[in-house]
C-alpha cells in the first residue's frame, strides 16, 4: 500500500497484537496501573507498621543479643531468627490474603452476573508467593540488621539509656510513620479526587443536553442495501415512520450521537494551506447528520446556517467545522466560504457553519481529535446509523413502537442499544463505581494501618520517656501540659507525613489528567481538608497514650527509677 499510493499510506505500518491486548487502548493500560500502584501502597503501609513492631521486639531482645554476640554467634546467627520470624508471618498473611481475595472474586461474581471472572490461576499463586517473599525481608531484614549491630557493653549493662542503638531504633520508627502517613494521604487522596470526579462527570458541560432523549442504533445489511440510493431511502422513512408515532415531536438521523465518540477520524486537507508531510495531516472525527441534529442535541451554531432540509445528494458538497477547527485553521478570520476535503482526489467541501464544540459524554479519555466536522447526512450516508427521538413519553410506551416502525422498513433490521441517553451514560459510566469502591477499600485500609502504626509508635516513645514524666509531674507539671508535649511530637510526625505525601499527591493527580482528562478533579481546597482531617485523626490517635501518660503516679515512676 505504501509503494502503490504512497500519498495516503506513506507514513503508515503494520503492527501485529495480541487479540487480548487489542482491547485494552493505553489510557486503560494506565488506570490498572494505578490501581496495581495504589494497592502496592497499602502492602507498603503494611510493611513499615510490621517492620516499627518487628523493631521494638528486636531491641526489646537487645539483651539476649548481646549475650548471644558474647558468646561467639555471628551475625547471620543474630538475625536468623528475627527473619524466621517475618517470613513466618509474611507466609501467614501471604495465604490469608490469597483466601480473601477468593472470597472476594466469588462476592464480585455473585453482584456483578454479568462481570468477567477473576481467576486465581498460577501466575496469580506465583505473584503471591513472590510478594510474600519479598515482603518478608522488606520489613524482616532492616530490623534484624540493626538489632544483630547492638553494643554488646552497652547492652549489658543493666540501666542503660541513650545508646545508639536507641537513637536509631527512633529516627527509624519516626522516619516509618512519616512514610505510612504520607502513602495514607496518597491513597485517601485518590479515592476521594475520583470519586468526587466522577459523581461529576455526568454534571460537566458537554457542548450539548442529553435532557429526556432517546438513542438507538441500526445497522443495514449489504445484501439489503447495496447502494447510497437503499441508505438515503432508509432514512428518510425511518424519519417518516418514527415521527408519526404518537407523543413523538422531533426525529433526527446520525452516523454517531455523542455519546462514546465519533469513530470516523480522517486525514482533513484545507484549501490554501501547505500540504503537511505524509503520515502528519492534522486528523479530524467527522459525523454525517441530517438538518435536526445540532436542534435536537442543543448543540449551538456560532455562525454561519445549518444544513438545508432538502439538501441534495449531488450538489457540491457542504460541512459545519467546529469551533476548535475554526481557532487552528482560521484564527480571527470567519470559516465561512472556505473549503475543506478528507482525501488528495476527493472534491472540495464548503464550509456552511461554524458549531459549538462537544465531548463525548461517557468517554472520559483523551479524544481522538479535537477537530470535528459535520457532512450533510443525504451527501454522505453510510450503513451504521445512530437515530435520536424527542419525545416526553417514558422509554417503556415508546421502545415496541420504534422496534416496529423499524421492523415495518425490513423485518431483517435489527435495533441496538436503544434507550435514553442519560439511562445509557449511567450505565456506561457504572464500571467506575467498582473503581470507586476499590480506592476506597484501599484508602480505608491504608489510613487505618497507618493510624494503628502512629499509635503504636507514639505508645512506645510515650513509655520511653515515662521516667521524664514522672519527673515533670512531680515538680509541678500538670496533665495538660504533659498531654501537649506528647501531642507535639506527634504533629511534627504527622506534619512531616503530610509533607511528604502531597509531592504523591501530585503525581496521582498528574496520572489523571494525562489518562482520564474529561474528568474535572477537585481543586486544592478538597486536599486541604482531607489533610486537615487526617491531622485530626491522626492527633487523636496521639492524643490516647498523651492522656494515658499525664495521669501516671509519679511516686511509682520514681521509686522504680
């Protein structure tokens, strides 16, 4: 094809799929990604809790360690047992999750009938075990290295305070928080941005208003229709028939409604411009109507006249471009009068209108093109058809009287995807809900493991200093003041977090613009408040051992001292 005309097909090739991947385009690829990317986040929280509660067992055995170091054991000897010990328990929660998440595909199953199967096959197992496995040593091995490294002279020593080794067992716990509640902001921060979008989507402007109408589909079979005589002939009594049906007020005929996207995109030459390189012409998505399309869907004309009714097949070719075609090729000029053609030997098209720009409501992808031109629908017909009916009757009285005046044309024509429009983009837009869901199960997951480990963390540094307490209360310190100081430590952790997570924050963002960019996101006043509500949270889970520690006795603390 590129060496018999090689002006259309010059910068074209060949490349061989998979048939599975062929249904899956690259902003979808994107999306699993993420979705893969943010569950990877929960295992990450997971990982560096464990790993803050592997590190106080693994110092609290400081003593056994340094006795065992005394007597001749090796480093790997220290370790070894601290990482049994992860492995285990990576192995048991690597078979627990496997078990849910069996349960869970049964559940999808059973409320979604009409949803794929998720099946647990071997590479499924194999990932498990794989993920298990590093895991393991991800928050098994630091904690292991570090204990297996205690001063065998400090640690011996009975009353021993201050060493390195609790220097470090504390930049360490602090340094695992920060992250925990960075990754939970990331996550609660996802959920919330999609969701909120696209419980939005459907409220976005459109360039036109889906309102109460009704849309189907027909296809004409070639051994009915052989030529562009039997298409013209279909729609016109398709319109005839269809606007007699009683409570009907206006019928039009379509190549596409915009609902998915055009599906048409052509290679779009313009008179009087210098002919671009082959396999770089600016692309446009065209759509063939008829003179009640832009009325019916709202869709403003911003200059110029509509398609005459009466238009005829043979007279010189007409469009209406839409305004982003008018900005880029006629920029502060009128496109009226100007011509346009989709091939190097097709005849001119002259430019009758200039209509208002419209997104495809269900497809929140990056379009195609942005260039859209609309061909009269008696000079470009074709054998896929899209009708829309107008009419304030509910869907059910009128769905047999359209199937029958379909069917009163020719028996063997077959109506698709017939119902109203704003019925079809719910429906459309339904699979974002199990998305929704998802992101909000990881998010719920995330925060809670990351507010457990805040906790725990913020106990363990509130006992370490239970010596100071006792001392500050018995020279007059009261509750509140030993509350703040622990509250104060804890909002430098959680402050830290919350910088660290909104750099995240952003490249989640980016992500969803760059695959899902019809979706509106909210703006920044939506990520101060969940930040704010996580600092809330997150001093509350502060605020238990605070509370718990400004009511200790003082005489008991120190006599033990």
């Amino acid at each position: 094809m590129r060496r018999t005309i090689p002006p259309d097909n010059g910068g074209q090739s060949i490349r061989a799929i998979t048939l599975a991947s062929s249904n899956i385009d690259d902003d979808s690829r994107k999306v699993y990604w993420l979705i893969t990317g943010l569950a990877l986040l929960v295992l990450v929280i997971a990982c560096a809790n464990l790993a803050s509660v592997q590190l106080a067992r693994a110092f609290s055995r400081g003593h056994e360690m340094a006795v065992r170091a005394a007597l001749g054991a090796g480093r790997f000897t220290l370790m070894r047992p601290l990482l049994t010990e992860s492995f285990l328990l990576s192995a048991i929660g690597g078979s627990g999750g496997v078990l849910l998440a069996y349960w869970t595909n049964r559940v999808i199953t059973v409320l979604s009938p009409g949803s794929d199967a998720i099946p647990l096959d071997a590479r499924v197992i194999a990932f498990s075990v794989v993920a298990a496995l590093v895991t393991a040593l991800f928050f098994g091995l630091a904690p292991a290295w570090l204990a297996s490294r205690i001063s065998t002279a400090d640690a011996l020593k009975d009353g021993t305070r201050g060493s390195t080794g609790s220097r470090t067992q504390r930049r360490l716990k602090s340094l695992l928080v920060v992250g925990q509640l960075a990754l939970a902001l990331v996550l609660v921060s996802a959920a919330v941005s999609f969701g909120v979008a696209v419980q939005q989507s459907l409220q976005r402007d459109f360039g036109w208003k889906p309102g109460r109408l009704i849309t189907g589909s027909v296809s004409l079979p070639y051994a009915l229709f052989k030529d562009a005589a039997g298409e013209r002939e279909f729609t016109r009594s398709f319109q005839t028939k269809v606007g007699q049906i009683p409570g009907v007020t206006r019928v039009s005929v379509a190549h596409w409604v915009p609902i998915f996207d055009y599906f048409s995109p052509e290679k779009m030459f313009v008179e009087g411009e210098a002919p671009s390189a082959p396999g770089h012409e600016p692309i446009a998505v065209t759509n063939s109507i008829d003179a009640n399309f832009l009325g019916i869907l709202d869709i403003p004309l911003k200059e110029g006249r509509n398609f005459p009714p009466d238009v005829k097949a043979d007279s010189p070719p007409l469009v209406i471009v839409n305004e982003t075609a008018a900005r880029r090729f006629w920029p502060g000029r009128s496109p009226l009068g100007k011509r346009v053609r989709f091939a190097a030997d097709a005849p001119w098209a002259e430019i009758i209108g200039v209509a208002g720009d419209v997104r495809m409501a269900a497809n929140v992808g990056q379009p195609v093109s942005r260039l859209q031109v609309y061909r009269a629908l008696n000079q470009a017909p074709d054998r896929y058809y899209s009708f829309i009916v107008e009419s304030a009757l509910p869907i059910d009285s009128l769905e047999k009287p359209i199937r029958k005046a379909i069917s009163d044309i020719h028996v063997d024509i077959m109506v698709q995807q017939l119902g109203r429009i704003d019925q079809i983009l719910r429906s459309a837009l339904s699979g974002n809900n199990f998305m929704i869901v998802t992101l909000s199960a990881f998010a719920l997951v995330g925060l809670l493991i990351s507010l457990i480990g805040l906790y725990g963390v913020m106990m363990q540094l509130t006992v370490q200093r239970i010596r100071e307490i006792g001392v500050r209360l018995a020279i007059g310190a009261d509750q509140f003041a030993i509350v703040r100081l622990i509250l104060v430590q804890g909002a430098w952790l959680i402050a830290g977090g919350l910088m660290v997570g909104l750099g995240g924050v952003f490249a989640v963002n980016h992500l969803y613009r760059q695959t899902m960019p019809e979706l509106q996101l909210p703006g920044a006043s939506s990520q101060i408040g969940i930040a704010a509500a996580l600092t809330l949270v997150g001093l509350l889970a502060c605020y238990l051992p605070a509370r718990r520690a400004s009511r200790v006795d003082p005489a008991i603390v120190l006599r033990a001292e």
